[in-house]
C-alpha cells in the first residue's frame, strides 16, 4: 500500500523456522523501537527481541551474564526507550515474576525483580495504564485478584505499592486517570462489577466510592440489573464496557457533565466491543459490530454525539445477501418453571415463512455454560451452509456462561461448583419445532433446557 511502513514482517520470521508464533508486541515511547517476543519452538517459550524501526536491526535480549536467550511471558516499555520490563515463567510455565532491566542495549544491562507470586493457584501478568504513568502487577484467580503499582517517573530503585491486599473472593480491575484510580470490583459480595473510584494511592480500599451521575445515582452498583466488564479512561470520558438484559453494551460517561448514555443499536440482538484505544485525548472511539445475520464492521463513534457514526471496514462475505435472513431474540422458561433463559435465532426468511404456515424444519439447538464464557449473537460464515439447506440456528445462553452478569456462573442462581448440575443437563441436539412452539416459545419448557 501507498506510504505502508511495515513494523514487524511475521513471514520474515518464520522464513528459516519450521515454526513461528509473535506473542507480545510494543512500541517505545519514542515510536522509534518494537519490542516483541517469537516463539520458534512450540513449546511455548519466547524470545524476547528488540528492532530498531529505523535501521532495522534486531537485537535477541539474553538473561544477565549468560548467553542463554532471554525467555518472557509479557513485556512492557517504561517512560523512555531505555527501560524495559518483563514477565518470566514457573517450571510450569505459569507467569509469576516481573523484572524491570534497565540500560537494555548497554555492555552491562541490569535486571531487578520487582515483584513475584509463589502461589500457583494465581496467573499474573504486567500492563502499563492508558495514560502511560504506571506499570502494574496483577495477580489473580477465578475469583481474588490483587494489584500492585509503580510509577513510571519512580522507576529507579522504586519499590511496588499494593492499591488494596488480597481478599478472599473479592475481584477488583484497575486504570488510572485524572489522578484517580478507577476500579471495576465485586467487594462486599456484590453479584456483579461495581464501578469505584478513589485517590491514587496505595491501600485505597478503604476509600472506594461509588461513581455517580449528577444525580447521584450509581453508574454501576454491582446489581443483578446491570453488569461492568470493564472501564476506558479518557480525558473527557469514561466508556464502559458490560452487559445488560443478556447482551454486551458500551455506555459513555461524560466527566464534566455527569451524564452516561448507552450506545443503541437498530437490531435487538447482537455483539460489540470496543477496538484498542492508545490515546486519552481522543474526540472519538472504535467499536466492533456484528449480529447474527450482519458481518462485522468497525465503527468510529464521536463521543460528544454518538448518532454521528462512521463505519471505517466491513466485512465482505461474497454472495451473501443480508435481506434473506432474519434474526430473532427470545426466552425459554427453565425446567425449574422460574428462569427464562435468552435465545437467540436465525434463519433464512423462507424457512420461518414455512413454519408460520404450519410445516415442521429442522433446528439445530446448541448452548454452552462454562467459565462465565459468553455465547455472543455474532455472525459466522460457517453457519450458513445450514440456513441455505432450510434449518434454523437456535444459540441457548444457558447458565454457567455470562451473559447475564456473574450471577449467570455463580452459585446459588448460576451454574458453579454444586449447582453445576443447571447447564450440565443441558442436551445440545437437533429437533423440530412446529409453528405452534416456535409461536409459544416464551412460554415453552423443553426437557433438557436449563
């Protein structure tokens, strides 16, 4: 392409490797230095490397005082293009450790262990905050988690602060903005995320407060109604990432004003999330879209004005034509004769023209619940094979997944531990639905849906 500057050419890589895989990829603050890790064995072991974008070298980073290369699970570039830092692994590969190296191209790089997790029973890993002025170590299970910090203008001999102490089952994410710290938790024993904020300092969770609008309510309470995934900071905004009513939402918060809108979507059913953001100074923001029966397109959103909406790539999907198909979002009544689970359907407009008019066709019914795992209403090529052959396409959000919030995974209203048993019942199986069920299907109970 016209003026196309190429960072990292994957096939160059691989060109005299019988394998290849790029993990983390990061370019310096000076724009000037890429700093990636490759695996050419398989074993899921990187290297880490660093090329100079202008010259072209590419240097393989090696452990202090040997020639043995340096292997990394993360990476991330301090404040300048002189300091680097690294994650490194257990004998089970499991990331635990956080080093920083300073002096990284010198005769004498020096390496210092800033923080680490013996406890196998946690996953750690290392991210910088979006306004670049901390690095932080997190580390966490399916349900504690704990955040360290240190700022990137105390990076010599600087030590990492905890921003609160483990707690049992209590989660908590973290971002950084406006001086303030901005922290998506589950505290107090809340069925979803809450939204809170408190100063930037260490062991700040005796002062998290519930972000509000300017009518003091909530944005998010950690209630059944609405669910947060997590928070953009921008320097004049808040976005939200979440869910509610079983589908995945953006909201966005303007700071000055207090005022959160809901992003809106013409179709009742369908997937979105937000694209990578760098910048905070930003006047707008990238989403992905797709639907059941609409392929994905990436979407710039003015955040002053969120109607003013410009769709930046679509998909092409050859000879598929949007018009012949049809989507719908519905509920089941659970055995239990109390939940309604969501359904989401699809089919060639034709087909359901058949079952209104009384004929039985095929359905393929599939669910899965595990994990908190969403089952999206997104699009997929490869379902279509079966709508062109006359079968409808039925996904179940059973519990287990999370497409209702957490309680949708967590004991007792969801599917964990010993109530596990509500979405391993569950069948996945082909059937046929008549015009009667599928007209009645709110009020429908089928034997193996939970």
């Amino acid at each position: 392409m016209p003026d196309e500057e190429i960072y990292l050419d994957v096939n160059e890589l691989a060109k005299e490797n019988s394998y290849c895989s790029v993990g983390s990829v990061k370019t310096s603050p000076s724009k000037n230095l890429l700093a990636y890790s490759v695996d050419y064995s398989g074993d899921e072991k990187y290297e880490m490397h660093v090329k100079d974008l202008k010259t072209g070298e590419d240097v393989a980073l090696k452990e202090i005082g040997s020639d043995s290369l340096l292997e990394v699970d993360g990476l991330l570039w301090g404040k300048d293009d002189d300091t680097l830092y690294y994650m490194t692994m257990d004998d089970q590969h499991r990331p635990f450790r956080l080093y920083q190296r300073k002096n990284w191209k010198s005769d004498n790089p020096t390496d210092t262990l800033l923080k680490e997790d013996l406890d196998d029973l946690f996953w750690c890993g290392c991210f910088k905050s979006l306004d670049e002025k901390y690095i932080f170590f997190e580390s966490a299970s399916k349900e504690t988690s704990e955040i360290w910090y240190l700022s990137t203008d105390e990076e010599e001999n600087a030590e990492m602060k905890c921003i609160a102490p483990r707690r049992d089952k209590v989660l908590y994410e973290v971002e950084h903005g406006h001086g303030q710290w901005w922290i998506s938790t589950n505290v107090d024993g809340s069925p979803n995320m809450k939204l809170v904020s408190s100063p930037g300092i260490a062991d700040s969770a005796k002062d998290w407060k519930l972000v509000e609008d300017a009518d003091g309510n909530p944005l998010f309470d950690g209630s059944l109604t609405r669910a947060l995934d997590s928070v953009l900071v921008l320097d004049t905004h808040l976005v939200m990432q979440g869910r509610e009513g079983g589908i995945p939402r953006i909201w966005i918060f303007d700071i000055e004003s207090e005022k959160m809108k809901r992003l809106e979507f013409e179709e009742t059913a369908y997937d979105v999330g937000m694209l990578a953001h760098y910048e905070t100074d930003t006047k707008s923001i990238g989403i992905a879209y797709d639907s059941m029966i609409t392929p994905t397109s990436s979407i710039d959103i003015k955040l002053d004005d969120d109607t003013e909406r410009t769709i930046l790539k679509a998909k092409v999907v050859p000879n598929y034509n949007k018009h012949d198909y049809g989507c719908d979002r519905l509920d089941v009544l659970s055995r239990d004769g109390k939940t309604n689970i969501p359904i989401s359907v699809v089919y060639r407009k034709e087909t359901m023209a058949k079952v209104k008019a009384g004929e039985q066709v095929p359905v393929h019914l599939y669910g899965y619940g595990s994990y908190a795992a969403c089952m999206e209403s997104d699009f997929s090529t490869t379902r279509l094979p079966l709508l062109d052959r006359g079968m409808i396409y039925v996904i179940a959000h059973i519990r287990g997944g999370g497409e209702m919030g957490r309680q949708w995974y967590e004991e007792p209203n969801g599917a964990k531990y010993l109530c596990k048993q509500v979405s391993i019942t569950f069948v996945v199986f082909v059937t046929c639905i008549s015009a009667h069920t599928y007209s009645h299907v709110k009020s429908l109970q089928l034997e193996h849906l939970q």
